[in-house]
C-alpha cells in the first residue's frame, strides 16, 4: 500500500501535478531516514505522543506506579530489550523508557514510510538514481510539499488572467466580457476560488511555480451559440466553455453557483 501511495507522489512529482496533500515534518524525516524527535511524535501518533508524555512528567516513583506500566515493554507487550520486562519503571528510568518507546515507534513507522520512498524511487528512476534520491533527502519538508501538495496561499487574480488564453466562438471578441468574467473571480472568497480552480483544472491547488507551473495555459471559451447550458470543463485541456459572452456579472455569477454547486453535489454523491 505504501509502496503504490510513493508511485502516486512519484508519478505527480514527475508530471508536476499537485496532489494537494502535505507530509508532516515527522513524516517526511521518516521517509528520507532523519532522526525525528520526541516532538515531532505528536504529528505521527497524538495519543501515543501524549502517553510518553505523561511518563517523561511524572514526577516521582508514586506517579510512576500509578500508572501501572508493566515494565520496558511496548503497547503490545514485546520487551523493549531483553529483560526489559522484568525491569521495574521508576522516576529515575522514566525517560530512558520514553526514548525506547519513541525509538520502537519510529522503527515500526519508518519501514512504511521507507516504502513509500521506494516507490517514488521506482517512478522517478533515472540513470543516476542514488543522486535523485540524495536531491529528495536534502529537501527540507516545505520544499517536497511544495513539490507533491502544491503551492499554499491566496489565488491571484491578476495572475490567473495572465495565464488564461481567451476565445470567442459564435461572437465578436469583447474585453468587456473578459474583465467581468475575471472580476466576478476576485469578488470571490478563497475557497470559492479554489472550487473554480478545480472545477476548471481537476486540481485541487496549484503546482509549487504557481499558474506559470501548470503542465499547459488556461483556456477560456466564450460561447453564446451554446444557450441554456451550465459552464463545461475539458480538464485535461484546462479548458473551460462559457455559454454567454456577457459583460453582466450577475448572470456570470449565478450560472459558475449553479455550475460549481452542482461539482459539490456529484462529489458527494460519489463519495
């Protein structure tokens, strides 16, 4: 399973599609072999993270028994090493048994995370692959995330129509038409625009390099010889059909609710 969810990260690496998720610091250290720390627990496993905190706070043997641990043992009562289990906890071992507990759950953890990078490895092969995979481990965590979820923050407006080729079918060309169109984008909320986005795209948020990234240019086409429709979309083209070429943002707004309105509904009903 890890091994397929790396093909996928490989394969949108590769193609520089963003897949709109984003590994934890944890994670990724995991992957790329880093020592993580006891902090960065938290990320991975919050309840064993708050577990190992309660023994690293207790304060004295009393504290200790009364949590009833049984031993250098792990949840599952495997011997943290040999013996391990005849070994009584005390205020003054505590934090040797944090560490170990720390250290067995990232062992367990780090042979699928380890996976998962070989099967990006086995996507991104190349003729120097050991150089490839010394690029990813010497990414920091923001840097590989930009590359697999995708650019964070606000969507431009001004950069969106800069990278939007326009037609008009049916009509004479009008700027008018074009600037409504990208007016009734900026009077939009964030997430709304991020529904455009994918509505238009498929994507779920834009490559590292922004609209300037996308694998090819935006294409808007205005066609009033196609009335009584809803916009349509040909993702794989990134291009979106409008059926009117009207400067009135208030007809461009109710048709793109209804359009994105009706995306939601068949998402989940998929779901």
């Amino acid at each position: 399973m890890m091994d397929f969810a790396g093909r996928v990260i490989g394969l949108a690496m590769k193609l520089n599609i963003p897949l709109g998720v984003h590994l934890s610091t944890a994670a990724f250290g995991m992957m790329t072999s880093a020592n993580v720390s006891l902090p960065e627990l938290e990320e991975l496993d919050p309840a064993y993270y708050r577990t190992c905190s309660k023994i690293w706070a207790a304060k004295d043997d009393a504290a200790v028994s009364a949590m009833g641990l049984d031993g250098f043992r792990s949840p599952d009562g495997i011997e943290l090493f040999p013996g391990g289990g005849d070994v009584i906890v005390t205020a003054e071992n505590r934090h040797d048994l944090v560490n170990m507990l720390a250290l067995e759950y990232m062992m367990r953890s780090r042979a699928s995370a380890l996976a998962m990078m070989d099967g990006i490895m086995h996507v991104l092969h190349n003729e120097d692959a050991r150089a490839t995979k010394i690029a990813i481990c010497r990414m920091s965590t923001s840097e590989f995330n930009g590359m697999v979820g995708g650019a964070l923050g606000d969507l431009s407006t001004a950069e969106w129509r800069a990278h939007t080729s326009t037609e008009f079918v049916g009509c004479e060309p009008d700027e008018a038409v074009t600037t409504a169109f990208f007016e009734m984008i900026e009077s939009m909320s964030q997430p709304e625009r991020m529904n455009m986005l994918r509505f238009w795209t498929g994507l779920h948020s834009l490559p590292s390099g922004g609209f300037a990234s996308l694998p090819r240019q935006l294409q808007l086409v205005f066609r009033p010889d196609l009335p009584g429709r809803l916009p349509s979309v040909h993702t794989c083209m990134m291009l979106l059909d409008v059926p009117v070429a009207t400067p009135d943002q208030t007809v461009l707004k109710t048709l793109f609710t209804t359009a994105l309105s009706v995306m939601e509904f068949t998402k989940e009903e998929d779901a």
